[in-house]
C-alpha cells in the first residue's frame, strides 16, 4: 500500500508532480486557454463578481492566502481569505456579487462546511475546490473544481495541497480569462508555464538528500522559525505548520518584513531560522529586502537555511544551508518551495521518533465545529 515507501506521506510527497499533472489535466485546451467547464458558474456571473472571499482551515487556508495574490494580480477582485472557523462568526459582508471558495482536502471539515453554509444563506455563489469526490463540501456548493490529488492518507497534507495551489491558479486565471485583464499576455504565459511545472517539483524532489540531512542534525531543537514575503509568507506559514504537526517542536511563520516589528527579539545563537527567497527577477525589491533581512538574523547568531533560486547567488554568502529550487514565475514559486519544508518536517518528526502519518492528537477530517 505504501508503494514500497516507509510512511504514507513519503509516498505522498513522492506523488506530487503526478498530482499536479493530473489536476491540470483536461483543463488547458490546444490553444492555451484554459476549459474549466466544470465551474458551471455561467461566465455572465462570473463578471458580475465584485469580491472574492476564500474559507478554509490548516494546510487549505494557507493554500487560500496564496490564492489572494493571484486572483488579485490576474483579476483585479479584491479576495479576502478567512479562516473558516471565525468567518460565520464575525457576520461576514456578503452578497450575490460575493464569490465564496471553500477549500478542502476532505471535503468534509465542518468548519469550512459551516461558512460555506453561511454564504449560501446571503445569496453568495459557492466554488469548492476539493480532493474528494462527492463529499459533503462540494455537493453543498454551487460548483467544484476537483484536485485530482488521489487518496491522501497521511494526516498531514503535502500532495492535496500543491493540487489546491494549482486548482487556485486555475481559478485565478480562469476569472481574468472569463473577465478580461490588461494581463491577458501574461496569464497565456503563466498557463504555458503550468504545464511545465510537475517537472520543475520533480526536479526538487531529487535534490532532498541535504535537506534531509540537515533535518536530523536539528532533531535536539526546540525552535525553528520560518520567514517569507509576498507568497512566500504563506509557504513560511505552512512550513511551521508542517514542523508543529509532525515533530511537535515549537515552529513559526512571519512575513519576514515584521521581523523588525518585533520577531527579531527572538533570535539567538544557532537558532534554526528558514528564509524562502523571492526570485531576483519578479519582485526584486522583496527579493533584496529579504537577503537584508538573511544578513540581520545571521548578524545576531541565527544559522540561517536558505531556499532560494538556481542562480540567485546574492543569497550565498548569507547562507549556512542553501537549498535551491528552480525558476519559476514569481506567484507559482509557492509549488516548488514547499516541498524542502515537508521533506524537513517530515525527517526530523522521523529522527525524533515520531508517528508521521498520525500524529498525536491530529485528524485527517474534522467533522465537528
Ligand atoms: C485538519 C487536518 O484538521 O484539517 C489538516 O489535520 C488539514 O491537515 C485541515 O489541513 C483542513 O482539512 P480539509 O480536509 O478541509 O482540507
């Protein structure tokens, strides 16, 4: 069952460019547009749409943070993203011109369940973006683009989620597609850069060995921070979930421009602290600002594991552990730099002797609020 594998995530982590590949399958057509027919919201809707809210939890809330940057970028909408289990709570501004994403592994997570509820009942249309077939999400929603992860056992998520990225790209550039933007060059060229992108995830995964090694050297910590900009917060984020989740050590994202504003107190001798660089070609103000930061951390004794671009050689000097990953277009690096942080997580919950694919206390679905 596990595929020759030791734990079930290993294998998930292992299937991930399959897992990509398949939930872009069928939904790039000969031309470069993109053919979500699935989406049976009529394109007259959709251009109706004056906002965007996104409700999820855990590893799907962090793929909706990343969701805002694109479908703000490629659309113009604003998009707020919510956790699920505050949004009904907080008597949400909703509308028939709100286009709810509800976005979940299971399909099953009451809490995202509820809040898609909620928005039904002021007239909001309902997308769910969802791995399993026929759950209880998508059949209470207006529509459902399905990620074709296949079955993900382990309880912490790795594959579902780089399939709920992609399903977020589709979205995104599906909207400014159906809508029409000044990016309409762009976005071809981003979907064109889409179906190349198993490789690229492939491409990291067999370079994981270092990453792997590091991890267990790191096994007696009690802390390691993580730190982002821009999509890589959310990656941040989602890398201290992973560590939390699996090794059970005290771990935290931050969007590394709050460093200053008061996370840099934090920081000690050798105290592990992971950086996802922005590509020096996209938004290449971020991308300085954050070796500025590598430098200030490292400065006050921080050992400093850097996971930057191929060819981004302004980070080297800063670096104690360098892991790189390839190019890609700035909004879709969040599929290639997640996966160092699961296979770290996932090493040192194994040097730490810990259950991978059932951590304690953890479920895969939770179906009470
Ligand atoms: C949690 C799981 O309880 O639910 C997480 O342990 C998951 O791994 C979260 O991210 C949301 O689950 P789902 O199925 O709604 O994506």
């Amino acid at each position: 069952e596990k595929g020759g594998y030791d734990y079930f995530m290993l294998k998930e982590i292992a299937e991930q460019p399959k897992a990509v590949a398949d939930t872009l399958l069928g939904r790039i057509d000969g031309s470069g547009s993109l053919t979500l027919d699935e989406v049976r919201i009529p394109p007259g809707v959709l251009r109706e749409i004056d906002k965007v809210v996104i409700v999820a939890c855990g590893t799907a809330f962090h793929a909706g943070m990343i969701a805002k940057y694109a479908i703000e970028h490629w659309t113009r909408l604003p998009c707020e993203v919510e956790l699920a289990s505050e949004f009904r709570y907080r008597d949400p501004i909703l509308d028939a011109q709100t286009l709810v994403i509800a976005i979940s592994q299971s399909g099953e997570t009451m809490d995202t369940l509820m809040a898609l509820r909620h928005a039904r009942e002021q007239g909001s249309k309902v997308l769910a973006i969802c791995n399993t077939n026929g759950s209880t999400i998508p059949r209470e929603s207006d529509a459902v683009l399905y990620t074709h992860a296949g079955p993900e056992v382990a309880v912490a998520s790795t594959k579902a989620f780089l399939t709920q990225l992609v399903a977020c790209y589709l979205v995104a550039l599906y909207l400014g597609q159906v809508r029409g933007t000044k990016w309409g060059d762009e976005i071809r060229a981003v979907i064109r850069d889409l179906s190349s992108i198993a490789g690229a995830v492939d491409q990291v995964l067999v370079t994981m060995e270092p990453v792997r090694e590091l991890a267990r050297t790191l096994a007696s910590k009690k802390t390691v921070l993580f730190l982002g900009r821009h999509v890589g917060y959310p990656v941040a984020l989602e890398g201290a979930l992973k560590l939390k989740e699996l090794a059970y050590m005290h771990a935290e994202g931050f969007a590394a421009g709050e460093l200053k504003h008061g996370p840099i107190a934090l920081i000690e001798e050798d105290l592990p602290v992971v950086v996802v660089v922005p590509s020096p070609r996209g938004r290449s103000v971020l991308h300085d600002k954050i070796v500025s930061n590598i430098q200030e951390i490292r400065a006050r004794g921080a050992r400093t594991i850097v996971i930057a671009e191929e060819g981004d050689e302004a980070v080297v000097p800063y670096a104690d552990h360098l892991v790189r990953i390839p190019a890609t277009p700035t909004l879709l690096q969040p599929l290639v730099a997640t996966v160092p942080l699961q296979v770290f997580a996932c090493e040192l919950a194994t040097a730490r002797g810990n259950e991978v694919d059932q951590p304690r206390n953890l479920a895969k679905s939770v179906t009470v609020e």
